[in-house]
C-alpha cells in the first residue's frame, strides 16, 4: 500500500510529523520533524478547544502530515470532525434511476443542497431549516460512515441498487463509501434524518 496522498497536490510524498517526544521517529522512514520543517517546540502546545455544529467542544489537534512535494501541513481524516466537513455527496442508483444529492456545508446554519435525477437538475440550492440540518450532521457523527468499509457486495455489477457516500472536508481531504445490492449494519439509522428531511423513499434501499 501506497503513501498517503497530499489533498493539495496530490503527491504520495508524505510524512508524519513527529512532535516532541516523538522526535526519535524522525530516524523511520515515514516521519519528519517538526523543527526540519520549519515548526518550532511550542508548536506542539498550540491545540485550542473549537465548537462542533451541536454546541459540543472539540479540541482543534495540530496538523499531523506533511507533504514534501508543496510543502503543505495538513490533518489526516482521523482528526477532523464533523464540524470540519465542507461537502457531502450521495448517490442513489435504483430501479434505473439515479439520484444524485449535494450538499454545500461551507455554511453550517444555511447548508444548501441540490438534487439531479438521471444528470438533470431538479432541486439548485435549496436550503436546509437549522433543525433540518442538525438532524443531518448529528446522523454522521453517531453512525460514522468514515468507518465504514470502503466497497460492500461482491463485485460491482448492480442488480438492485447502488450507492455513494462521499464528504470532503474542509482542507480538501475526503472519504468515499460505496456499494451494490449490500449496506452496512447501520444504514437505516444513518438514513432515517435524509428520509425525514427530504421526503425520499429511494433512501429505502434492502438487501
């Protein structure tokens, strides 16, 4: 398995930053050092506390990768919150059709969403009541679909149904989740706040 990839430049060039008194690890070849690239000892102090979406603090946790070829610092996935998610893709393939929703969440108090069926546009930038929006942010935070497998069913040959989950956040890093005819153990509790709010039965997907 390949590096990490940069969400900027897309390079495989990558490093984990070693802080501190994780300083010995600069010798293994997938970690660098702070100081070696320009961050100085404090820097490791510099975490201050951030409020997600529900009111809730989290704690703002300093870059952990570096990429050597544009010499950008960023956060892997693994600690960003939900807070930090800057957009959301779903796609639906079902009985021939295929619905495509996204939402724009640059806004946390207005996320706008639009909706294409079969590549047409049906819904441009429709926004979501605060309610409406918690219901659907509070639904990825409980039921982490960044946990998800990455691919479910056996192959990609769709009889029934497919989908897609894809979220970017802020800095450019993403997850993308997919599957045909198969769903993950909590998919009806991660779709129940898009059926409320939408008002689709093609989120009614089975096995």
């Amino acid at each position: 398995m390949g590096k990490p990839v940069c969400p900027f430049c897309n390079s495989q060039d990558t490093f984990n930053i070693a802080y501190g008194y994780l300083g010995e690890r600069k010798d293994k070849e997938n970690y660098i050092d702070q100081e070696d690239i320009g961050l100085n000892v404090n820097y490791r102090k510099r975490e201050t506390e951030k409020i997600d979406f529900d009111g809730e603090k989290v704690s703002s946790r300093r870059p952990n990768r570096y990429c050597k070829n544009c010499g950008k610092i960023y956060h892997s996935r693994k600690v960003l919150y939900t807070v930090d998610m800057n957009c959301i893709d779903f796609i639906i393939n079902v009985k021939n059709d295929y619905y495509r929703y996204t939402f724009d969440l640059t806004d946390k108090k207005n996320i706008k969403y639009t909706l294409k069926k079969n590549w047409l546009p049906i819904i441009s930038d429709a926004i979501l009541s605060e309610s409406e929006s918690y219901k659907i942010l509070a639904s990825f935070k409980t039921n982490k679909p960044n946990m998800w497998h990455g691919h479910y069913g056996d192959s990609y040959d769709i009889k029934k149904f497919g989908w897609v989950l894809k979220c970017t956040y802020f800095n450019g890093v993403d997850y993308c989740k997919s599957g045909n005819d198969a769903l993950p153990d909590n998919w009806n509790e991660f779709i129940t706040p898009f059926k409320e709010v939408l008002d689709k039965s093609i989120f009614d997907l089975c096995n």
